[in-house]
C-alpha cells in the first residue's frame, strides 16, 4: 500500500517581517546603551569633549600631496612662506574633490611674488615650482594657474607629489586667507 508524503512548502520570512519582529528587541539594546551611558556619564562626557575637540584641531591627510599624515592645526596664527597650512577648498568641484573639503598645502608664493608660466612649467619669482598636468586622473581637462602678480590676502599653496591637486590648476587657483584654518605642526 503507497502511503503518499505531503510536502509542505516551506514560505521564507520577508525582510519586512525579519525586521519587525526584531524591532522590540532593538528598542530594549538602545534602552541598555542609554542606561549604560547614563551610569558612566564621568567616563563618556570628557571622551566626547576630546573626540570634538580632535575635530577641530587634528587633521588627517590620505593622499600622497604631502609626506605627512597627521598634523596639529594651530587656528588664529599668521602664516607665511614655507608654512604647511590647512585650508577650506573652494575651487569648482573636480575628480574627488569637493568645495569645502579640508587640503593641507604647503605655501610657496605670498602676495607680491609673480607667477610666471612657460608652457605648462609654474615659476614663482622665476624659481619652477612644479609642472602643471593637463589632465586629472579621472580625465578631466585641467588649466593651469593664471600669471601674474598674487595679490594681498592671497597664497599660492602646493602639494610636494608631483599629483597633487593645488594652486598650479586654475580650478583651484590661488587661496584667501579667509579659507585658511590654520598652520598645521606636523605630529607623523
């Protein structure tokens, strides 16, 4: 005699479910963190002030513009030739570059000094401080620094990698003094 198996299909939860039948349990893990940190606040509340002061006063650098990777940012500081300085971009936005992102430069011409170009070598006071490429690495078409004079409250800032992306390229042009944060020391 066949007996005959009934197979019952078995119906997968849907994310909608997974996710609400899970949701009494997220509430009662945010409620223990809240309490956690409510009963530790002495430990948390100065963590939180260093962690926002950080912020604002170290900076951290991923690219290969400069051979240094975390720098001190000193606010209210005169800068001035030589100095590595932290500045707001502002040029259009280009590659991976984005209008106020944080650049760490350092400064190679100062108001007064004249920027001449010959072809697409950048001199400051005749001396060549770098070569401006024609192109970014995604392919975009880059014009070179405009000459002339820099005027006041102005720096010409650049990277020591020959790609980094600084005043040699007209997107980016020269720098204000306004959108410098600050003079960064060097901390490795």
């Amino acid at each position: 005699m066949k007996t005959s198996t009934a197979v019952t299909p078995t119906v997968p939860l849907s994310l909608v479910a997974v996710v609400w039948a899970s949701w009494p349990r997220r509430i009662a893990e945010q409620r223990a963190l809240w309490k956690h940190f409510g009963r530790h606040w002495y430990f948390y509340l100065p963590l939180l002030f260093v962690y926002l002061w950080a912020l604002d006063h170290i900076g951290v650098n991923w690219t290969p513009s400069l051979p240094y990777h975390v720098v001190y940012i000193e606010k209210h500081v005169p800068v001035g030739r030589g100095d590595l300085v932290v500045f707001r971009f502002e040029g259009g936005e280009i590659a991976n570059h984005f209008k106020g992102q944080r650049f760490f430069k350092r400064i190679a011409g100062v108001a007064g000094d004249e920027i001449t170009l010959q072809g697409r070598n950048v001199f400051i006071n005749g001396t060549l401080v770098g070569f401006a490429r024609s192109r970014a690495p995604d392919g975009t078409t880059l014009d070179a620094s405009d000459p002339g004079v820099i005027p006041a409250n102005r720096f010409y800032v650049q990277g020591t990698h020959e790609m980094s992306f600084d005043s040699r390229y007209r997107v980016n042009g020269l720098v204000r003094r306004d959108q410098i944060i600050g003079r960064a020391t060097v901390l490795f």
